[in-house]
C-alpha cells in the first residue's frame, strides 16, 4: 500500500508542472511493431511513472450472434492466466503498486496497467499485464461467476427507465446494425454463450494486427519498444477484423413508447450522427455545444428548464464512433407534460437547424470549448485516452496540435450548411418511457 500512496504523493505535487508540460502540445511518437501492431507514445518525464494502454476492436459491435460475449471475454481476462488465479493476478500488480484497468464499449474493448517506472516495478507490472494479455486461462468457475454477474447487472438494467429508454433508442435507430445491441447481453444470449465461444473470440479478435498501444509517461522509445515486446510476445499477428457494415440512414420517424412505474417520463429523441472521422466532426462538435451541450448555458436548457419549468436537466449530444454513432436529445419530465415538453423540443430543433447559433452564442462556445480543451489533456491517464481514441480511430498524429485551430475555424455558414445537410428534423425516433407512455 505504499507504494500506491508514494504515486499518489508525487501525483498531486507535480501535477501543476504536469499539466504545464503536456498541454503544450504533446509530441507523439509512433510505429508499427513488426507483427502489425500500432504504437503512439508521448515522453513525460515529470513524474516517475508510465500508463499503458492496448486497444482492440473487439467490443460490443463484434458480438455477432451473442451480445455481451466482447464484454465477458474482456471481463475474463484478468480472471486467472499463466497459472495464477485472479487473486494472485491482482497481488502481483499490488506488490509494486500498480493499477490494472480494463473495458469493453461499443467499438473498442482494452486492457492497460499504470505503474512506477523504477525497473523492478515496472518489469513485474509489464509481465503481469503480458499474462494477462497473452496467456489467459479462462477457468471455468470465473466464467460462470462473470456470467451470473452479467445477468444481475441485466436484472438491475430492466429496473432503470433510462436504461431501458436508451436500449429502445439504439433498437430503434440502428436496426439490424451490430450498434443496435446491448453491449452487456440480452436474456437469450447469456444463456446461451459458452467457454468456447469465449475462448474463440479471444482467438479471432486479441491479435497482434487488431491491437493499438497507447504509452504515456517517463520513458523513451527504447524503453517503450522493449515494453511492447515484452507484452507481444508470443501473441499471433492475426488479421484485421472486416470493417463493419455503414449505418443506414432512418427511413422514417418512429416513436416508442414503453410503459413503466415512474412518476416521470424519460424521453429519448435522435437519429444517426456522425463517425469519429467524420469529415464534419469539427462543424457538428461546435454546433451542438450552444444547442444541448453547453449545461446551463445552452438554449434547452434555458427555454425548456428555465423558461418553462419542464426538466430538470435536457441535453443534446453527438456519440461518434466507427460508423455513425447517435445524435441524442434526452429529458426527464412530469408525465403530465410528456406532450408539452416533446412538442417545445422539437421547435427548438426546427428553430436551430433552420438558423444555426446566433453570433454571441457561437463565439461562447468557441471561447468555451478551447478555453477547457488543456484540462483534457493535464493528466497522464487522460492523455492516454486521447493517444488511444486517435490511434483507434486512425485520426491525424497532430490531432491535439490542431484541435484549437480547427474549433476556432468553424463560422456560422459552416453550422447552417452542416445541420441542414446532417439533421432531418421529420426522421427522429423518439423513445419515452414511463407511465404516461
């Protein structure tokens, strides 16, 4: 223990000088490891400690037949491998203070480690999270225990109106898209995925050519080439996964509605948006953020909530991901005023496609949006996640270099032309949930 309170003294003492250092554009390095595997690295000598991070598509849009089997194949890895259970596994990373971390989303599952940089430390951290990458073993009596873990987790999701109302929205909007299915199973799915089936996707999905390496910290590439070695040995180079299928445009406007015991109804509207590569990624990010993604100071918010006393809290947000991910406008409201607030929503969508933010609005959220873009990137771990989402995603190396740059250059003309061009305010699915539904 203390060797995590030794990390976390040095941590909160540095991290002014920290933020300093990585916020003045961070130089990335990269490469392929010979196997085909891609390495994104940023050197940050300030503190003495290194976050890895191992991205693969190999989550929830790769369920096939079985959803939830990405996430319970992630969740499996660290559950017993080279011969260690999971308790031994987490003591290994404990002895030396290091912090294992692992996930699987929609497009992209991953495992990582943070760890001290000092030699002994880092080795037993770098050769525990090879075992766990390289070499699980999948027991039996982990998976049926992750299983039923799952299934409560499902139980519990079938008592959130929220959970619900958004599994309709992607049902709805996605169809028979991969995107359409609940990363976390369904009842028919966890009861009939095997330890087979997870060892094959395994197999397929954790390969060499699949994997993206995210490195940040007090290390220079010989140090973090003889890392990615030490974590790639002995896994097969593998094929890339076929890209998934582009997502369909909505055809039509469809609304469910689904009854539920709650005083209020939760409400779900939106469409398609847009890809993380999307060439208008920049126009629909800026445009958004005056509309529903600006918290208080955006127009839902102010006419819905404060004008009209209708919600509590209403957003709008795009989800980029692969392909389209969802444009989504959500609410909570009085059941009574379900119609009400449905109706003052969709004029205020009406307004904005048509109009666009007015000039005072657009320069806010320019100020806003670039004003906090350095608080993105002041910590190791959130560096991490970036370097990780551009090597994901295949976006520009100098992305973070030209993010600012990039906000700052879109106008009003650009929102006008993209909303018009990217939003069909006659085709949404909207979802409400609750007794009024």
């Amino acid at each position: 223990m203390r060797i995590k309170y030794c990390i976390l003294c040095v941590c909160l003492v540095l991290m002014p000088a920290v933020a300093a250092n990585v916020v003045a554009s961070p130089e990335i390095h990269s490469w392929n490891t010979q196997h085909g595997a891609k390495v994104l690295l940023v050197e940050n000598k300030m503190l003495p400690m290194v976050d890895v991070r191992i991205v693969f598509d190999a989550a929830g849009s790769r369920d096939g037949e079985m959803p939830g089997l990405a996430m319970l194949t992630n969740g499996l890895l660290a559950e017993g491998a080279a011969g260690k259970d999971a308790q031994q596994l987490a003591e290994n990373f404990e002895s030396v203070g290091a912090q294992f971390d692992n996930g699987s989303l929609r497009d992209m599952a991953y495992v990582g480690v943070r760890t001290l940089t000092d030699e002994q430390y880092m080795n037993m951290a770098i050769n525990t999270l090879a075992d766990v990458l390289v070499r699980p073993d999948f027991p039996r009596d982990a998976f049926e225990r992750e299983l039923a873990r799952m299934k409560v987790a499902l139980e519990a999701r079938k008592q959130s109106p929220s959970d619900i109302a958004e599994e309709a929205f992607f049902k709805a909007v996605y169809g028979e898209h991969p995107y359409a299915l609940p990363a976390g199973g369904t009842d028919e799915s966890l009861e009939i995925i095997t330890l087979q089936d997870i060892q094959a996707f395994y197999h397929e999905y954790y390969v060499a050519s699949n994997a993206i390496i995210a490195i940040v910290g007090a290390v220079d590439r010989k140090t973090a080439e003889g890392m990615v070695e030490t974590l790639f040995a002995g896994l097969p180079a593998g094929n890339k996964p076929d890209p998934l299928a582009p997502v369909p445009d909505l055809a039509q406007a469809e609304t469910v509605k689904i009854n539920f015991p709650s005083k209020q109804s939760h409400i779900y509207v939106g469409q398609t948006g847009m890809k993380r590569k999307d060439k208008d990624f920049f126009k629909l990010y800026v445009a958004n953020h005056p509309f529903g993604g600006s918290g208080f100071a955006s127009r839902l918010v102010e006419t819905i909530r404060e004008d009209h006393g209708l919600a509590y809290s209403v957003s709008s947000y795009f989800s980029p991901m692969r392909e389209n991910g969802p444009f989504m406008m959500s609410l909570q409201t009085r059941a009574d005023q379900t119609d009400e607030a449905l109706s003052l929503l969709q004029s205020e969508l009406d307004k904005y496609v048509a109009k666009g933010p007015d000039k005072d609005e657009l320069e806010a959220s320019i100020s806003n949006i670039t004003g906090s873009f350095p608080l993105s990137l002041d910590s190791n771990s959130k560096l991490l996640g970036l370097l990780a989402m551009i090597g994901f995603y295949d976006l520009p190396e100098d992305y973070l270099e030209t993010y600012i740059d990039n906000i700052r250059n879109v106008d009003r003309s650009d929102i006008k032309q993209v909303l018009k061009n990217r939003i069909d305010v006659d085709n949404m699915v909207t979802v409400i949930i609750g007794n009024g539904g």
